[in-house]
C-alpha cells in the first residue's frame, strides 16, 4: 500500500492571497524572512486580510535562508505566548520550513530536533493550529511537500525533516508573490523545481499519481524557465505553477541522490565565507547523478521517457541521456550556473577558482560523502552508490569531470 497526500486546499492564480480573508479562527501568526515580503507589501496585505477575517495577528520576522535549529526554537517560544490557532508561513522555502519545524514544536514543546528528524516518525499535528504556506519563490514547493530542511551549524549539515504530517492544511500559490524574485533567485529555483520533478520521475518511490505531475511539471520548466529568467512575467507565473506540480510529485514519490548531496554540501564550506545555494548545487549535480543512475537499467529507460517528453530527440537511450545531460548543462550556462563546485564563486556565478578551495574540498570528502548516503533522500535513488562511489560521484561534482562508473 502507498499513500499520496497533499493539502486539503490550494488556492492559486494571481490574487490568491486574499483567500486568508476567509479563513476562520482567533489568532495567526504569520512567518516571514529577511524582508522581501514586507518591502513589496505582501505582508502588509497578508495581516489586513487576516484582521477582516477577524483574527489577532502577531508576526514572526527575520527568518534566516537555510535557517537553523536556534530560530526553530525560539519561534516556537513565541508561538507558545501568543497561543495561535493559524500558522501562516510566507516567502520562500526557507521561513515556511522554519514555520513548519516551528509549528511541531508549538504543538509538542518537548520534542527534540533529533525527535524531528526520524523520518515519517511525527506525532499527529494539527490539535493545537493548522498550517497556510504561500511560496513566494518558484522552487522549492515546500507549501505542498511534506519536507522542512533545518540546518546544523554546529555539524554544518541540512537535515530534512519528512512526515505527512507537516503538509500544509492550505496552500496559497500565488504568482504576484513570484514577480518580484531577482533573475538569480528565479535561476536557482526553477532549477531546484527541474531537479525535483526529473528525481519524483525515476525514484524507486514513484507511482501513477505521481508520475504526471512530474512529468508535465518537467515540461512547463523546459517552456518557461529561461524566459522567466530573462524577465517574461507570463512565463514567471508559469513556473509558479510548474515547481508547485513538480512538489506535488516529490512529496510523494521522494527525492534522490542530487538532493542528498545538495544537502551534505550546501553548509559544509560555510566557515569559508558562502554556502552553495541549494538549488545551484541541484543544477551542478544533476547531470553528474543521471549519468550514475543511468547505469541502472530502470533509472536508464526513464530517463529516455523523459527525453521523448521533451522532444530532444535520440535513436537509443544512451544517445538520450547524452541529450539530457548536454541540454541541461546548456541550461546552466544560460541561467549563468557553474557547472561544479571547483568554479563555484561566493556569489554563486561561474569563475576560475571558486570560495570552496581543492585542499579543504578532499579532506572534508569521506564525511561528506558519509554524510549524503545517510540522507533521507538517498534510500529512494535508483541506483544505491557505496562510500567510494559517492566520493568519486563528489569529485565529478568538484572538479566538473565525466562520469564513467
Ligand atoms: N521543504 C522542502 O520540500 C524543500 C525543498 C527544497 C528545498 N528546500 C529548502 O528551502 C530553502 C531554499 O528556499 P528558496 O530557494 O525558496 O529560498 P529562500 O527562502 O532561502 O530565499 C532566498 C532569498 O530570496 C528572498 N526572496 C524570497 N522570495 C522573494 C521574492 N518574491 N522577491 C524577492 N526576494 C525574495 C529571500 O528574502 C531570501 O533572501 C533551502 O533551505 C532548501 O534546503 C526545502
Ligand atoms: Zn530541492
């Protein structure tokens, strides 16, 4: 038996936001980060509609990109003050995570983060408030997906918490929210978006609910991202809905390897000064994992579907999976994404040496690599790599080499 499941309600389309004028309850609080939504008036808009609906609001701010298990727990403790009966989490992946591992403690003060972390292991949610998700950028879906990444930055690791139970009650997938997201922003995302649905496609976990989405999710990427990028709104509001299909297909049928070593590499250089954003390391990895995968004969004859959906062309699976890759690569150098993480700059964008140096890179490798195969991402890929080969997998990663084995 498998499950599928998502939230009760999604609300999309531009305007959507207003729907939190209907919602019924005494008090929200509203989750937000570094100031984003409140300088384009989102959050504005967001407290006035839920005080026409009648509710006290108090709001959390200065949620942290990857934020950490310290701005978990304190937002608990003023969840816990203020005693609300609606979270509503809104931005980008990382204040509605943050809201969700918020919203787990507020209703269970004395679980542990490691508690979190067991997989599919929560207690039931929802006896104290539900939970509204409006995504602010086009990537991560976490307003449908029962995921919430929370960084260690004492072990400088990502871990994912994963249990149905955190799939928001209400989604708001509103594109107004998307058009104020700055090109990079819009280039990490919609490539973070690709890496989910091609993962959702060819992990051992997919199943016909949700295969379609990803599917078509990978599609509308492939029709809208580029132009999206370039500024085309029309496309941008495309490919809000686009990384909300492709999180409807992940939530459910996980993730892979591209995923587990995104999140093992993503804080482990941050004492040099950057981290390698999340989905910039999904578009340097992905092509490296599908030509692992591809080994796998099932991961191998997916892969091909996916190329024929596309129309890339290819007599033979191995002449499609050298389409994929070449194309996805040509998508990195069009959305200026470094092809490894040896030119990885602090800023993100390709240069010759980047912030992460060669020395430091191979002497963290066996714990890193230690570290992806132990993610909860891993267990879904469709081929299960050893401790060497997610060492020689990272290399190709670091130094943008072929993958032969
Ligand atoms: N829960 C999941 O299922 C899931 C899936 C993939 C990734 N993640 C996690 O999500 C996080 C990344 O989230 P993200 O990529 O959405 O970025 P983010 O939330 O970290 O935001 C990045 C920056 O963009 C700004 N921003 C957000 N929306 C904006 C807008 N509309 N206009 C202008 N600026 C805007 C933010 O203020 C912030 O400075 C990572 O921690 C990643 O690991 C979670
Ligand atoms: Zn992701």
């Amino acid at each position: 038996m498998a499950r599928f499941t998502l939230p009760r309600d999604l609300y999309h389309g531009k305007g959507a936001l207003e729907t939190l004028k209907t919602f019924e309850g005494k008090r929200a609080v509203i989750c937000v980060g570094g100031g984003s939504m409140k300088k384009f008036g989102f959050l504005d808009r967001a407290i006035s509609y839920l005080q026409e609906a009648g509710m006290e609001v108090k709001v959390i701010e200065g949620i942290e990109p990857d934020p950490s298990v310290e701005t978990v727990m304190k937002g608990a403790e003023t969840m816990q003050a203020f005693q609300p009966d609606w979270i509503v989490a809104m931005g980008g992946g990382s204040p509605i995570d943050a809201a969700k591992a918020m919203w787990i403690k507020y209703e269970y003060p004395d679980i542990t983060f490691e508690d979190m972390c067991q997989v599919f292991g929560l207690p039931k949610l929802r006896k104290k408030a539900h939970f509204c998700a409006i995504s602010s950028t086009s990537g991560t879906a976490t307003e449908v997906t029962a995921f919430s990444i929370i960084t260690d930055y004492k072990k400088g690791i990502k871990y994912p918490i994963a249990d149905f139970e955190i799939t928001p009650d209400v989604a708001i997938v509103d594109p107004d929210l998307a058009e104020t997201m700055p090109p990079k922003l819009v280039a990490h995302t919609g490539m973070d978006a690709l890496t989910h649905a091609i993962e959702a496609y060819v992990s051992t976990a997919h199943c016909d609910y949700s295969d379609p989405l990803a599917i078509f999710a990978i599609k509308m990427i492939q029709k809208n991202l580029i132009e999206s990028y370039r500024g085309d709104m029309e496309k941008r509001d495309m490919m809000h809905n686009a990384q909300c299909l492709a999180g409807m297909a992940f939530s459910n049928a996980l993730l892979g390897i591209v995923h587990s070593m995104a999140h093992k590499t993503g804080a482990a250089f941050a004492d040099y000064g950057a981290h390698i954003i999340h989905g910039a390391a999904n578009a340097m990895y992905l092509p490296k994992v599908i030509a692992f995968n591809a080994k796998d004969p099932t991961a191998k004859k997916r892969y091909g579907e996916i190329v024929d959906y596309m129309g890339l062309g290819g007599s033979n699976d191995d002449e499609k999976i050298e389409r994929l890759i070449a194309y996805l690569r040509k998508m990195n150098d069009e959305l200026n994404i470094p092809h490894g993480i040896k030119q990885y700059g602090a800023d993100s964008y390709p240069v010759e040496q980047g912030f992460v140096p060669e020395k430091v890179f191979l002497e963290r490798l066996p714990e890193i690599a230690k570290n992806a195969l132990l993610d909860a991402c891993t267990g879904s890929n469709p081929r299960q790599p050893s401790q060497e080969e997610m060492e020689k997998l990272l290399k190709c990663c670091y130094y943008d080499t072929e993958v032969d084995f």
